[in-house]
C-alpha cells in the first residue's frame, strides 16, 4: 500500500487535474504512442502557442479526476498511453492541432475522445470542430459581411458624386 505522501501528492494532482478540466471550454484526449520526439516537440509548441495545456496523465488520475462528473462517460476510452489537451478560451485550438497529428499516415497517434463546455463530445464533432477555420478567421469573416454592404453604399455615394461632379460635355 502506498505511503500517506504518495497518497497526498496523487490527491493534490487528482484536484489539480479536476480544478483543469473544470476551468476549459474544451478538451482533446489522445492516444500519444507511435509519435517520435520531433514530432512530439513540434506538436506541443504548437499547443502552446495556441494557449493550449497538453499534459501526459495516468488514467487513473484522469478517471478520479472526472469521476461523478458529465465527462465520466470518456471513462471507457482511458487505457495505454494517454494525454490531455485543455483550454480555457478557444473551443477548436486542440481538435485542430491534434486532428492534424492525427491524420498522418503512419502514425499510430490517435484521438480517444473530447469534451465541449463540460460535455462529452464525438469523434465525429471532434472531426467537424478540427476543420473549422481559427476564431480570427471566423471574426475576420463577418467583418466583412457587415462592412460589404456599406463599402458597396460608399462606392454607389461616390458613383454619384464622380458622375454629378464631372462638367457637362461641350455643346458642339
């Protein structure tokens, strides 16, 4: 049986890990075996310069972690190697990452599961959340539906002035 520290320091990360979870909009859980160093490396600067946390778990702690909660149902996927990516404000930064990783040929890295504002996700949504475009993208994207029909009342306004504004031709 462990030790009381050992205990001690679990419960601390059990809480940590809960305390995490809680405080994401979002959630990827990977199946990380199968991907090189390099790889790996590539994979977490990405992350966090997206401000995603990726952290490797024990699933038991994970299973701890989420136990009594809506995501208790990711539960039956947590076997082998397994890591999480949490974030706090961008609901597509993980799935995009890791669905990138995912889909190399020979890799064996592989998506178990996600979560979305507290509730277990498919792999399918985890699919369709991956291919949306990044939330500035998407901001930039209805900027310009709002600013097309007053750019389009600014050239007609103009149109106008240019045409009233020109000198009348020279009768002959």
């Amino acid at each position: 049986m462990p030790s009381e520290k050992v205990l001690e320091i679990k419960k601390q990360q059990v809480a940590s890990l809960k305390e995490r979870i809680d405080g994401s909009v979002a959630g990827v859980v990977v199946d990380y075996k199968g991907i090189s160093v390099a790889t790996d490396t590539q994979l977490r600067k990405e992350l966090r310069e997206a401000g995603v946390e990726y952290t490797v778990v024990k699933n038991t702690l994970l299973k701890r972690a989420i136990e009594g909660t809506a995501l208790d149902g990711m539960s039956s996927v947590l076997e082998g190697t397994t890591a999480i990516a949490t974030s706090k404000e961008d609901h597509v930064a993980a799935a995009r990452i890791l669905h990138k990783y995912a889909d190399v040929k020979d890799s064996t890295f592989s998506i178990k599961t996600g979560y979305l504002d507290g509730e277990v996700i498919s792999l399918d949504m985890i699919d369709s959340l991956a291919k949306l475009p990044s939330r500035e993208i998407l901001l930039a994207t209805v900027c310009n539906a709002f600013n097309a029909p007053i750019a389009a009342f600014a050239r007609a306004i103009q149109a106008i002035v240019d045409k009233n504004g020109e000198p009348a031709p020279a009768a002959e």
